[in-house]
C-alpha cells in the first residue's frame, strides 16, 4: 500500500497552504465562524492544543505507515499468498473515514479558514457545482487507478525485501513532480529536477543488488516482477496525486472539508469494488481457509495481521488528512516521506535483512533527493507568505507555483 510517500492510494494533491499564524488571523475575520468554546480560549491555550494535536498526528503518519508495511511483508513471510487479499486489506476499512462527515465545518466553500485547495481563476469564474456525470467520471477514474496501483504494489511487496520496496517507493516523488509539469505546470526548478535525478539513481541502484536476501523462494525472474510493478505503482500514483491536484483545481472548485473526504471516499469505494471483483474472480477466496491453517503463527495471528494492517492505513490516512488542515499539506508530505529511512531499518530490527552497500547508497541518494524535494517547497512557501504580507494577507489572491502531495513511502 503504499503511500499522502507513500502511501494511500486514496490520499490526495492538494496546493501549499498558508501558514498556521494567517490562519488564526482569518479565523478571527468578522465573517468567520467561531464556536463558543474557541471563543474562549487564550492564544497561549489555542497554540498548544495545536502543538499537542500537530505531534500526535505526526507519530500516527510515522507508526501507521511503518506498521501497515512491515504486516504486510510478515503475512506473505508467514505464510499469505493471496495477492487480492493483500490489497484489499489496503483498502476496504475507508468507511471508518465516514465519520469524519459528522465534524462539524464551514458550509461556505471559499471559507479562507481552509485555504488548503487553491482552485483555478478560471474554473472559479464558472459554475460552482459540478454535474453529477462529470463527478462520477472523476470519482471512477482516480479508484480505477488507484486499484491497480494498490495491486502492483501488493505484488511488489511479495517478491521484494521490504527495504528494497520501500527505498523503490521513494520514486513516487519523482513521478509526481513529472506528472505535475504536464497536467499541473509545476516547475523544474534545480532542486526538483536534482530530486528527480538523484531518485531516479537510487530506485535504478537497486537492480544491481545481490539477490541473497530475497524472500524465501523468489527467483529472480519474480524478483524483477516485482522490481516492476512497485516502479509501476510508484509511477501510477504520482500520476493519481497530479490527477487530484488537476479536479481540484479545474472540476471540484470548492475549498471544503467535505470536498476533500468526497475525493477520498468515493474513489476508495470504486477501488474496494473492483478488487473484490478480482479476489472473487481470481478464486483465492476459495484457498483463504487452507491459508489460514497453514499460516505460521496460527489462525489468530493471521486474523489480527489482516485487521491490524487495515486499521493502520486508515490511521494513516486520518492522521494525514489532520496534518493538511492543521498545518498544511508540505508539512503532511514532510512527515509521512520521513517515514522512507524508518521502514528498512525496521525490517533489517524486525525481519534480519541485510543492508548491504548499495542498499545504504541507495537510501542516502533517496534521502538526498527528498531534502532537494522538500526544500524546494520550503522556498516556494516561503515566497507564498512573503507574498501574502505584501498584499495585505490576501491568501485568496496568491497562489502557490509549486503542489504538494502527501507522499506514500513504504506501502
């Protein structure tokens, strides 16, 4: 599963908001709304309740993604071979997500509380709502896509160390950045295209690897299998965030908490149903009880590692999505690409797999091309803001030149 660096297949694009200080000033606008209690909390109590949340969401982007990834190796180390079932674990706990509808929010679309989604002039200019035809299009295009990344990445984890996996996720970011430059007009500033360059070495590194510490029983001609379909995911859902960024800004045109859940509930839906369709198609449902028995560390474990991975993605996805609106989506994509480091150290504590030497230049060059990455959007906030003071605050008339996904490392 991936990878907001990796991760989920339903995490979304979106553009580089304002900074936690404009938000409190907009919030404090005489057409704001403030409940009761905000209303009575100090700027003293209001920061560290912010802090408090921003640090919890932080450790659960972490945890989240690193657990869902390492479970899903132990699963096929132990004994799972089912490879819809491993991807539908990815994604069928999204109605959990459903709650979130029951937050209460601004119904005013370009409520400047929530400048997360930075639409297009031009699409502002026309109707507010799109067609119901249009949406469902939309909706089923992104879950198409989004359940063949999540099978080619099932499919990668299978046959590949989940270091190697991992550090060959990193290359999202570059697919990202060269899907954004066609369907977004994102700039190849140096530290981008450095990104790109360095990213694309690391992942191409891995090829070359010694292949002693592949998974019991892979060959190499399913190691390349693997090889290929975790670049394939890699490259299908830095395509997914590009498309995102791109209904956003031309179809959705609403700045709403609701529009975003929207842009991850219905295209997870289409994605749950059609693997389904290919679980019970492919008749490895028929084969779940004998895998099951014959699991290693017996049916009760087998049970909680399926659930257990279901509720870390959705924990990741939750926490993710709390990052954007606390924060902002280059700091949420921030956090969950820190994560790239985290997994193959765990699986060499965990699972004893071996860093050799070109796993370690690999991770140094992926780690290299991240900071290029995210520096980049450091500077591009930076300018954002300096932008903003200069006309006054008018977050609505200043847009980002660059977008941020939130990235999918590890799973």
């Amino acid at each position: 599963m991936g990878e907001l660096a990796h991760h989920h297949p339903q995490e979304l694009q979106l553009d580089i908001p304002g900074d936690q200080e404009a938000k409190e000033e907009n919030s404090s606008h005489p057409s704001s709304t403030i409940t009761n209690n905000q209303a009575t909390l100090t700027p003293t109590t209001k920061n560290l309740w912010w802090w408090l949340r921003v640090a919890l969401y932080s450790l659960l982007v972490l945890s989240s993604q690193s657990a869902a990834t390492l479970l899903g190796r132990l699963y096929y180390n132990k004994g799972g071979n089912s490879k819809w079932l491993a991807t539908l674990i990815q994604l069928v706990g999204f109605p959990i997500l459903l709650l979130l509808y029951f937050i209460p929010t601004s119904k005013h679309p370009n409520n400047t509380n929530y400048p997360h989604i930075q639409t297009d002039p031009e699409a502002q200019s026309q109707s507010q709502s799109p067609s119901l035809k249009i949406l469902a299009l939309v909706y089923l295009s992104l879950g198409t896509i989004a359940a063949l990344n999540c099978y080619f990445y099932s499919v990668g984890l299978m046959y590949l160390p989940v270091s190697t996996y991992s550090l060959i996720c990193s290359s999202q970011l570059a697919f990202n950045a060269l899907f954004s430059f066609f369907l977004n007009a994102q700039k190849f500033t140096p530290y981008i295209t450095n990104s790109l360059v360095l990213l694309t070495i690391a992942s191409t590194l891995l090829v070359f690897q010694s292949n002693s510490e592949d998974p019991k029983g892979v060959s190499k001609g399913k190691y390349a299998i693997g090889f290929v379909c975790t670049i394939g995911a890699s490259a299908g859902y830095g395509l997914v965030l590009s498309l995102t960024q791109l209904c956003f800004r031309r179809v959705i045109r609403k700045e709403t908490f609701r529009a975003v859940l929207d842009m991850i509930v219905y295209p997870s839906s289409v994605s749950s149903v059609i693997i389904m369709v290919g679980f019970f198609v492919s008749g490895e449902w028929a084969h779940l009880g004998r895998e099951m028995d014959r699991y290693e560390l017996g049916k009760a474990s087998y049970v909680m590692n399926l659930v257990g991975t279901a509720i870390a993605w959705q924990a990741f996805m939750i926490s993710a999505v709390g990052l954007i609106f606390d924060v902002s989506s280059l700091f949420s994509n921030s956090i969950s690409a820190v994560g790239l480091p985290i997994v193959p150290i765990l699986a060499v504590v965990f699972f004893g797999e071996r860093m050799d030497g070109i796993k370690v230049i690999a991770m140094i060059l992926a780690v290299w091309g991240f900071i290029s990455y995210v520096y980049q959007h450091y500077l591009d906030d930076a300018k954002l803001k300096a932008q903003r003071k200069s006309v006054g605050g008018d977050e609505a008339s200043v847009r980002s030149p660059l977008n941020t996904p939130i990235a999918r490392v590890g799973g």
